[in-house]
C-alpha cells in the first residue's frame, strides 16, 4: 500500500481546533508550470481547546519556498513538514502566518485542490483539497474571511473568478493581469474556490425579495455559449421557491456558476461560485435527454440549497456530513417535486433507495446516516449519507407537520447562522420547535441497516375489527449487532371492496384524506381499527412514509386491487412492482427447475388496464410499466441468479408485447410528437411513455415492423430523448443495421463529449456476447479518456454498474476486468478508481464460481499498493463480518 499502516479517523476522537483562523488573503500566480501561492493568515488559539502542543497545519504535495511568523523568516530548524504537513513547535497565542509555495496543476490528475481542466484552471476542495493549495487547518470547522487575488496570462485567462464578491481589477506588466474577490461570510476552506479560463457567459439580474438586486452569470468555454439557459432558468427558480418554502435569500452581489469537463462529482456549492460538472450544465434539446434537463434542473437547485443548508451553516465535522447534504437532498427533491410530478418524482427517489441505497445497508460497506470511523473520506459521499439521509429529514417533516417543521428550520437557520454544527443540533430545533422527544428517533443517524417490518393482520367480521400487528427488525451491519427498535412513521390507508378509502381513527388521530399516520416504537405493536364493515386491502407504508422494507403476504387479488384503486400514486406503482416481482421470481424458479416459464393472464390485464387509465399522469403509467432491475429484485433471492433474472424478465417483456402489440402500438402511435420540444412535465410524461412501449415492442426481436419504428425514431432526430431511446434498443439488438447506426451516431456527435459519452454507455450497456470485448476496444477511442471522469463513467462505469449480466459474467472476466482499471485509474484519481471498486462490495451474494472471481480480484486490487480510498473498500469488502 501507498500508506503501510492506514488509519481509521473515529468521531469519538474530536476535538475542538487548537487555533482558529480569522483572515487568510491569498495570492496566486498562475502559470502553465508551477503556480506560486503566497498566504497571509491570522491564527488565535482556540479557547474551548485544551490542546497545547505543537501546531499542524495541513499540506500535501507543497514545495515550500519560505515561511513567517508575524513577519520574521523562519530557519529550517523552527518549523517540521512532513506527510501530514507542516508542525509548529510552540506558536505564540496569537500570530500571523505567511508563506509561498509552489503547486503543480498541470500535473493534478487527481482533480482535487487546484488543477487544470483543458485549457482552465479550477479547483474542487471538498473534502480535503485545500491542503493541496497551501498550508490550513483543512477542516470543516475551522471558519475563515477569505480575500483572493489571482494574477494570470490575460490572453489565456481573460476572466479570474474567486468566492464572494468582486473588487479591484488591472492591468500587470508582461501581458499578465489581475482580479481581487472578497467573500464577508466566514467559510471552511473546502467551500474555497477558483477559476480562471477564456470564458464567455450569459447573465441575468435576481431581485430577492426584500428588494436586493444580484447578478447571476454562468461561465462556460466559448462553444458552449448556447446550452446554459435551462440551467439559468432553473437557478432562478431555485432563488425564488428557497425564498418562498423556506424564507431564505441570497446574501451577496453575484452569483457564479462555472461548468468544467474533468469534475469528480456532479457539482460544488463553494460560496458565490459554484463549480459544476458540465454534464449539469449545458444542454440543448439536439444534444440532452428529458433526464439530461431533470438533472440540471435538480442539481443547480441542490448547489444553490447549499448556501444556507452547508455554507451559512456547516457541519462540524465529516461525520456530520448528511448534515449538509441529507438536508439539502430533501430540499432539492421537493423543489423538484413542484417542479415537475410528484408521485413520479417520490417514485424515482425510492427506486434509487432501494435499488442501490438498500444494498449498500446490505452489504459491507454498510454505514450510518453519521458513520462512526472513516480510513478515507471521500468514501462516505454515499447514498446512505446523501439517499437515506434525505429519507431521515422527509419524517422528521412528517412527523412534525408542515407548519412546525418550518418553524424548526426557521429555529435552526437562525441559531446556528455561521457556525459548525452536527446533526444532533439539528434535531433539537426539531424538537423544539415541536415539543416531542426525537430521542429514539436519533437512532436512524447512529445505526446502519435498514429495518424490516413484519406485517400479519386479521379481520373479525362479528366484530367488525380489524387487526394490524406489526415488529420491526433491524439486521445486524458490520460492527453492528442486537439493534434497539426505531421511531418509524407508518402511513397507512384502507381500501373498501369498491377501492374507496375507509375513514380511519386510532387513539386521537383521525386519517387525514384516507392516510393515517402511525408511529411505531416498540419491537413489536398492534394496533386495532373497529367499524369496519368488510375485510379491507392495506395499503401499507403510503408515499414511502419511512426508508423500511415491507414482509407482508400479498396476494395477487390484493395487489390488482391497488394497482386499480389505490388514491395514494406511490403504492399503485408499488403494487404493481410488487406484482411484478412476485411473477418474475417465480419465473426464475421455474426456470431453475426445469419447467417452462409463464405469465399470468391477470397480469397482462393489468398493464393493459394502466396502459389505457386515463385518469393517471402518463408519466406515472410509463412508472407502471417499468419493470423492477435486476439489483433490486436480486435482494429478494438467497442467492443472486443473474442470468435467471435477465431471462425471466426478457421473457415477460415478450409475453406481454405479444399479447397487447397492437395495444402498445396504438398507444405509441397516440403519443408520437412532431411539434416544438418542450421541457414541461406533460411533454416530459409523454415521452417517457412513448419510449416506455417502444422498448416493451422491442422485445420482440424478430419483429420488422417494430424494427422499423426504432430506425424512423432514430432518423426523424427530433430530440435526443427520443434518439437515445431508439439507439440504446437497437445497440442491445442482433440486427446488422446496429453497426451503421452507431457509426452515424458518432460522426454526428463527434465535437461533443457529454454526447459520446451517451455512445459509450449505450454500448457498455448491451446484453451482448461481445460487450466486454467492445468495451476493451472503445478504450482505445479516441473521444476516451482514463484521466476525464465523465469518460469513466459512461464507459467502465455503464459496463460495471449498468450491465449486470455482463459484469457477473460466469468466467468472472468482468471481475478481471474492473480489478485491472481500478488499477490503472488509482494512480491517477484514487476517488474514481475507489468508486468503481463498490461494484465488487457485495461478492458474497452470488454463487462459489463467481464469488472465488471477486475475491480474486478484490486481493489482487489489496496487493498491488493501492491508494487509501481503493484499500479501504477493497479490505471492508473482504472482511470476514462483511455481511
């Protein structure tokens, strides 16, 4: 390994900062090779530190030029760096700290701290970047004034960007020029930032509401000019909903957005300048899918959220991460619940939690909503953190009551303005502004795992009662065992035989439009509901009240009947999921023994029924008819029969467009556009049910007419939503136009990288005999690149996370595989390479062949000297407790 004992960072262990930093200005020289950073910082001891010994300001990677305190050099022999960084024997109480060093951006694969991306230099400091510019105490609750001055080659980079506001500009001699930033507000140095590039942008002018005139820009390279206005149009809607559901207003005079192409993550919410990947950014109807437009919109509005609910208010530690990002996770998703649908949006966020969240509180990488220790931080931006903390804040809302849960945002907004905080802070606003004990509630931020409800019921017809006994169980997680109960919201309605909703009452509580909300404490519960008339369907767990599993014995009448019936959007989709994995587990059975799969008749009616429901929003029929993946049902099986799954759903997919073919045609004919593309939620809707029945009509593979219809839609090129639903059916096919298309499709795109990328993956993502050898081949493209992220993950990624069937290969040559790039990407960005290590987490569900190939290559990964981030996953997955 590169660090030969690494070492577990543990909450128990905090303390306070021994020093504070009240101002830090910085200068940076910027230059093609070698960047010179000189800091001037005022340091004070902490008070509430006990800690007297020498200081350690962290630096990695820094050649250091000189060093002073208050002015006077310092020898060799008064200070000590070494890998953690610089050590200060007996500083004086208070002093001012000023150095130089020299950075190398251009040699920054890594992309953390500053470095270069094309021809820009930008920087991303989240987690632990910062201590890559200069010498700091790189910790989120240290809080500092910022001023800036960038000094640059004026021709090459024209604008200068830093956090907060704009100061004085001029004119340097050598053809080099500069730029002064400002930011009043103290800040961690993660939310530190800078760009400098040859940048075009378009602007706006936001007045808050109290009257306060801001100046939006969003800076892009010169040939991107043209795709910026949906994210203005959704940052602007962003300011004026934060405004409207939560008081808050922007609190400088500009607001920067500045879209890169090699980015680690989606984006970056540093103060007044927030820096994105381009993927979130740019987008014209030609060259971004609805999803494209849905993610920016969500994005820029989760980096905009940031400026209260992460900036204003940050988190104390790493630990208190979800802090931040949980927070504002649940604020984006209701932003763009109103936005757009919001059964469909609800919808989108579980199939997310439980498809992948609920694996990883399956599996060893299982950690809580506020983990406990860490080896490398960057391996806690999970969904746990970011998924399941979003679920954590939606019941305390829930539990709270809209007016009340405002009021405790409004307690927290105001008491914690400008410190560090941790979760527990946020939860005492909660309950004081409510009056209730969230004691036991706690537990969702210091357990892992995620609970399951066992569910019996029972009617009494000469009594008219019926019965709920409900106990909850939460399974055992590494370093987690013998877990108390959980506080869980459990929403539930009842539905008569005509699929009215049954008015409820238990205790004081009245259903509220046919819900009514439960709290369950105890391990186990019964709760007793009398007058009604008829045996009632459950409809359990309604708008997903908790992040649980539900064991309940549905029957198939049961579910038909709330596919049909249920008010409650969320669980019509639900039982039909239900209902559809209840058939395709069967079916896999059958297949395991020998005995020819079927599909119940019942079924095929049902998804004709929701194909015609007038009444739903077609977007949400489209979520109907969308099959549960191969990752979620997998969790429903002791052993994980990959290529059974895939078989049995390709097998229903044919059943069911055989029998209703000329349903699903009609219906595809219906809903074909030809007008104006608009990004509304009903054309948004209506295309995603097109695309939904072409892909169900594409299942049946020797079919020329429906052949055709993939070919016209590709061809009539009206948007890309419809482009990448045909090429990704026809790039999964058999048919000799395949190659032609593909070859189209590139030629066409060539220029644009987000749009290759769309090629990559669609290929990646083929249930093809060759798709690993064409994955290998597509390596050596040349629009692919190991060093850009964005290429990563539309190529290995899509092959690794995306394509189920060919990444658990039975020969193990898709384990082979990821161990060999995990290793060849460690060197150059160990977060994107530890990423990629994830698919291999949960080796153990699978059958001895395949499980003896992850291991493999999990040990190879171990023994070739990996980073911190790659080890920590590699050894967690390897550990004999894992799961």
């Amino acid at each position: 390994m590169k660090d030969s004992t690494p070492r577990s960072i543990r909450l128990a262990d905090y303390r306070p900062p021994p020093y504070l930093i009240d101002h830090v200005s910085l200068r940076f020289d910027l230059r093609e090779t070698g960047t010179r950073v000189f800091s001037f910082m005022r340091l004070r001891r902490n008070p509430a530190s006990e800690v007297t010994e020498s200081l350690l300001l962290h630096g990695e990677g820094l050649d250091l030029q000189w060093l002073a305190i208050d002015s006077m050099r310092l020898g060799e022999n008064e200070y000590r760096v070494d890998s953690e960084g610089l050590h200060l024997p007996a500083p004086p109480e208070q002093f001012e700290l000023s150095s130089e060093v020299i950075i190398a951006p251009e040699a920054n694969t890594a992309l953390e701290g500053l470095y270069r991306s094309g021809g820009m230099f930008c920087t991303q400091c989240e987690a632990e970047g910062f201590r890559r510019i200069t010498w700091f105490l790189d910790r989120p609750d240290v809080m500092t004034v910022f001023d800036v001055r960038i000094e640059a080659d004026r021709e090459r980079y024209p604008v200068l960007l830093s956090n907060g506001n704009p100061g004085a500009t001029g004119e340097l001699p050598d053809g080099r020029h500069f730029a002064e930033w400002h930011d009043p507000h103290p800040k961690p140095c993660y939310l530190f930032a800078l760009v400098a590039g040859d940048l075009k942008h378009i602007e706006e002018r936001f007045t808050t509401a109290s009257g306060r005139e801001v100046r939006l820009r969003i800076h892009v390279e010169p040939h991107n000019i043209d795709k910026c206005e949906h994210a203005m149009r959704s940052l602007v809607a962003a300011m004026r909903w934060d405004e409207e559901h939560y008081g808050r207003e922007y609190d400088l005079d500009v607001f920067n957005i500045v879209a890169v192409d090699d980015f680690n993550m989606g984006a970056m919410e540093n103060k007044g300048l927030n820096v994105f990947n381009s993927k979130y950014v740019l987008a014209r109807p030609d060259t971004a899918t609805d999803a494209d437009f849905q993610g920016i919109e969500g994005v820029v509005a989760h980096e905009y959220f940031h400026n209260w609910t992460g900036n204003r208010i940050t988190c104390r530690d790493w630990f208190q991460l979800s802090l931040k990002e949980g927070l504002t996770v649940y604020r984006d998703q209701e932003f763009s619940a109103d936005m757009g649908s919001r059964p469909v949006k609800r919808i989108e966020d579980v199939r997310l939690l439980r498809t992948h969240q609920f694996a990883e509180d399956a599996g060893p990488m299982a950690h809580p909503v506020r983990p406990q220790s860490y080896i490398e931080i960057n391996n806690f931006y999970t969904l746990t953190v970011y998924e399941k903390g979003a679920e954590v804040v939606r019941m305390q809302a829930r539990l709270l009551g809209p007016k009340r849960f405002r009021e405790a945002m409004d307690r927290y907004f105001e008491r914690f303005d400008g410190q560090a905080v941790t979760t527990d802070d946020f939860v005492a606003c909660m309950e004081a502004a409510s009056g209730r004990d969230l004691g036991q509630f706690r537990h969702w931020y210091d357990y892992a795992g995620t609970p399951v409800l066992h569910i019996q019921d029972s009617y009494d017809a000469r009594k008219r009662r019926y019965t709920l006994k409900i106990r909850q169980e939460v399974p055992d997680t590494p370093g987690q065992h013998d877990k108390p109960p959980f506080h869980i919201p459990f929403a539930i309605g009842l539905l008569d035989g005509e699929g009215r909703d049954i008015p409820l009452r238990y205790g004081e509580i009245d259903s509220d439009g046919g819900s009514l909300l439960l709290e369950l404490r105890e391990r186990e519960e019964v709760f007793v509901f009398d007058d009604i008339e008829e045996r009632p369907v459950p409809s359990l767990l309604r708008g997903f009240s908790a992040p649980v599993k539900i064991d309940y014995d549905w029957n198939e009448e049961q579910l038909l009947h709330l596919m049909a019936y249920d008010s409650d959007g969320f669980n019509r989709w639900d039982a039909g999921q239900t209902l559809l994995r209840q058939v395709i587990l069967r079916m896999v059975a059958q297949r395991q023994e020998g005995a020819s799969m079927s599909v119940p008749e019942a079924l095929i009616g049902a998804l004709r029924t929701a194909l015609f429901d007038e009444q739903a929003e077609q977007a949400l029929i489209a979520e109907v008819l969308t099959l549960p993946a191969i990752g979620y049902l997998g969790d429903f099986m002791a052993v994980v029969d990959v290529d059974g799954l895939h078989a049995a759903r390709e097998h229903l997919k044919r059943t069911v467009a055989a029998a209703l073919r000329e349903d699903l045609l009609m219906r595809y004919e219906q809903l074909r556009e030809t007008g104006e593309y608009r990004i509304e939620a009903a054309a948004i809707g209506r295309r995603r049910l097109k695309n939904t029945l072409l892909s169900w009509l594409a299942s049946l593979e020797n079919d020329d007419a429906v052949f055709q219809l993939l070919l016209d839609q590709y061809g009539a090129q009206h948007n890309m939503t419809d482009v990448m639903a045909a090429l990704s059916l026809i790039a999964d096919s058999g048919r000799p136009e395949r190659e032609d298309i593909l070859a189209d499709f590139a030629r066409r795109w060539a220029t644009e990288p987000l749009v290759m990328d769309k090629w990559f993956s669609v290929q990646a993502m083929a249930v093809r005999p060759d798709t690993l050898a064409q994955v290998r081949a597509l390596m050596d493209h040349p629009a692919f690149s190991l060093t850009n992220p964005n290429r990563v993950r539309a190529l290995i990624g899509a092959f690794v996370n995306g394509n189920p069937v060919g990444f658990h290969a039975a020969d193990g040559n898709g384990y082979a595989f990821l161990a060999e790039q995990v290793l060849a990407l460690d060197p150059l960005n160990p977060q994107i390479a530890a990423r990629l290590a994830r698919a291999l987490a949960r080796w153990r569900r699978y059958d001895e062949q395949r499980q003896q190939h992850a291991q493999e290559a999990l040990r190879r990964m171990i023994s070739a000297g990996v980073s911190r981030d790659v080890y920590e996953i590699a050894s967690r997955s390897l550990e004999e407790d894992a799961e």
